[in-house]
C-alpha cells in the first residue's frame, strides 16, 4: 500500500495525543519526535523534515491547541494541513492551450517510465474528450519507437514517427503541424533519457523547448528511488524550468520519501502519480486526500471517482433491483468481482474508507490470487447453482471444489459469506422501506 510504512507510524505517534483531555509541552516534544523520526525513516529530504517539525509543534503550542476542548485533536489538523502544503496545497492541473494543440514535453531519466506514461497520459486525456497524438522522439534508445507504438494501439492514440535517422527537434516540429493537420488538440512528444544526467542531453531538451514552446514540460521520475528522484528533479528544474512533475511507481513505494520531499525541494507541483502497472493508472495528484490516507483519514472523493470510472451505471441500477427484489445471485457477484479489480488493488481501496487504517488490513489478503480462486469457485458452479446456492449439497460441492482447484473448507466459507451478504441486504432493504413509509431519509441505496 501507498505510504504504508509511513502511515502506520503516523498514525501511532498522533494516537497517544488524541486520547489525552489535555496537552502539556512535553507530551507534544515525545510525539514531534516520533513524527520527525517516522518522516526521516520514509527518505523525505531532512531540511524538509526539520522545518515540517518546527512549523508543526510552533502551531501546537500555540492557543488553538492549548486552549481547545480536543487538543489531540487540533493536532491531526494541523499535521494534516502541514502534510497537504508540503505537497502542493491544491490540485496541479495541466496547462491547457487556448490555441491548440497543446504540447507536452516529456522529459526524464531512463527506465522511470516515460514512455509508457506518455501512453498513460494520452488515455487519460482521451477520455477527458481530448484527440491526443503520441510523438516518438527518443531515436537513441533500442525499441523505444516500437514500444510507444505498442503503448499507443493500446490505448487507441495514434503515433507520430519518422524513424530514427532525423533529429528530435526536427521530430518535434513536424509532429505540430502533424497534429493541425488531423485536428489533435494535444501533442506528447516523448523524449529520450539518459542513465544519468549530461549536457548532451540537456542540450537537446533545450532545442526542442526553444523550438516548439511546450505548454507542459512534465519530468516523469520513479518514486521507488526516494532522495535520488528529488536530486534528479532539482537538476531538470534548474536545467529546464519543468512545469510539472509525474511520480511513477508510488504504488510500490511503501516510504513516500520523493512524494513529500519534491514539491518543496524542486519547487515544483506533482501533476500526476502512477499507481499500478496498467495504463488506467495514472491519477491526477491531490496533496489535500493524500494527506488524508496517510493520516488513515481515508480519501472518500478518490473512491467515489474510481467507482465512477470502473462502474458501468446501467448495471449498478440493475444490481440495486436485484437486491431490492432478493434476486442477487452468484452470476451478481462474479460480475461485481469483475467491476472492482478495475477500480484498483482492494487493499488500496479500503485504505480510501475513513476509519480504516493499514494496520487493521495487515495479515488479510486481498491479490488478485485470492479474487482469481473464487471466481474459479463459482466459474465450476452450474448456472442452477450459481442462481440457487441452496441446492449445493454435500457432492456438489465436492465436484465444485475438485473443478475449481480448492478445497471444502474454503468453498464452504464462501457459501456463507454469501449467505450473510444476502442476509444484510435484505435487512438494509427493509429498513430502506420501513424510512420510506415514515418518511424520513432513508438508506442511501433505496432512493
């Protein structure tokens, strides 16, 4: 999970504050330290760390703090507005033309994934309405014009190439007119990286900057590097004025270290995180709800857009009938099975809920393993006993348990969990009902 190591440290320093009536100075100095010590454990950048620390325990001690009814709580507050500047305050959002297309240059390191951010970027903007064209102008790189031409069929973007005997700059120029001809309002020029930084690079990122004045120079860096991605991105700025910054790999970062320390190291905003392996996940940054998971606050906005994203709503009114009307069946739950892993990992999911912290969902496991074992479960079932779970007795569930590679314990711990669901379905729907008829606010579901 995103900050997971981070998060559970957090959260333990901050709890032995809320559960006091009242703060003195030195219950503050144990759990600043603790807090201090948590940051610098996560890789964030020990200059941000000291004056994150000093800006936080200033604003404890002073009256809002020492003179309010919830002390404890005053402090969270303030953690979480501190966590939410040092990140940025507010949503970053790309700079968008008036007169298109708009041209994004990418820029960046080899192997942090630029160019299949490119692709993931271009999808983004796709279903946001936009005509994206995809440039390939890394002609140094083995592959690297294939593998964005693959990324792009992928995502239904077309790829602006002319090989790799012509220069990125020339690339670069062509592609615009490219993208008026054929009414693309938005240009990704993907651009070639380095092992390391050097002039040579720079220097050609420079041409192609003077030569078609990017809208977006966003450097893309893996989060997974810590310090490293905030040297890289202090150097990018310095060299090229950046506009923006693409995180990738947060979702294997468990520290956090480069998503702290970046913004306020390169004085530059993160526009977009990478949280996963597809090309759906890419997200746009939001410093206010990252805050908000890390401090185990749950991040319910995030969660409602997924939901919206992945959720097809034809479908959706027609489970609410179907639960309304006691006709949910297993065919329901294989389809909603289905509908959830395109929202994302479920363990990031529950970390989204507000009360639901990382330490609660340790030692419960929620992989794509688990999720694959009880559609085999039900996928062995006929469609007769997929829509009458009653009728699975002793040898059949025997032979659904053989079918589906599984044992009996674990088929019959799913027939129960699907009993019980339906069994609070029907509770919540008559309750539904039962607010109606009195007419007040019933269950959100039962409209």
């Amino acid at each position: 999970m995103i900050f997971e190591n981070l998060s559970d440290k957090l959260q333990n320093a901050l709890s032995k504050l809320t559960g006091k009536g009242k703060l003195t100075e030195k219950d503050i100095d144990v759990a600043m330290r603790e807090v201090k010590l948590a940051l610098l454990e996560a890789d964030v950048n020990f200059k941000v760390v000291k004056d994150f620390i000093k800006t936080v325990k200033e604003r404890a001690l002073g009256s809002e703090v020492m003179e309010s009814l919830t002390p404890g709580q005053q402090v969270v507050k303030i953690v979480n507005e501190e966590l939410t500047k040092l990140m940025g305050e507010s949503e970053a959002k790309l700079n968008i033309s008036s007169n298109p297309p708009t041209v994004i240059l990418l820029t960046g390191l080899q192997g942090a994934g630029k160019t299949t951010h490119g692709g993931k970027l271009a999808l983004h903007l796709k279903k946001q309405g936009k005509r994206p064209l995809l440039v390939a102008g890394d002609i140094y790189r083995p592959a690297a014009i294939k593998q964005l031409q693959v990324v792009g069929e992928k995502v239904g973007v077309p790829v602006f190439t002319l090989g790799d005997k012509i220069s990125p700059v020339e690339i670069a120029k062509q592609a615009i007119e490219e993208a008026k001809k054929n009414s693309n309002d938005v240009v990704i020029l993907d651009t070639a990286g380095r092992l390391h930084i050097d002039e040579e690079l720079m220097q050609e990122l420079r041409d192609i900057k003077s030569t078609v004045n990017p809208d977006e120079i966003l450097l893309v860096v893996d989060a997974m590097t810590g310090q490293d991605a905030v040297n890289v991105a202090k150097t990018f700025n310095e060299e090229l004025d950046v506009t923006g910054i693409i995180l990738t790999k947060l979702d294997g970062d468990a520290r956090g270290g480069a998503a702290l320390s970046i913004r306020n190291v390169a004085e530059k905003p993160i526009k977009f995180i990478g949280v996963g392996e597809k090309l759906e996940d890419l997200e746009p940054f939001h410093p206010d709800r990252m805050a908000s998971r890390i401090l185990g606050m749950g991040d319910v906005l995030s969660l409602i857009e997924k939901a919206q994203t992945a959720i097809d709503e034809k479908k959706a009114r027609e489970l609410e009938e179907k639960i309304r009307s006691q006709k949910y069946d297993f065919n329901d739950f294989l389809e909603q099975l289905g509908q959830m892993r395109n929202m994302g990992p479920i363990e990031d999911l529950l970390g989204m809920i507000p009360g639901v912290n990382s330490k609660a969902l340790k030692g419960i496991s929620f992989g794509e393993k688990e999720i694959k074992k009880i559609e085999a479960m039900i996928q062995s079932m006929t469609q007769k006993e997929r829509e009458n779970p009653e009728i699975i007795d002793a040898s059949r569930r025997k032979r659904i348990a053989n079918g589906s590679g599984s044992n009996i314990s674990e088929l019959n711990k799913l027939l129960k969990q699907f009993k019980d669901t339906k069994k609070m379905m029907k509770q919540m729907g008559n309750m539904g009902k039962n607010m109606k008829k009195r007419g007040k606010f019933g269950f959100p579901l039962f409209k």
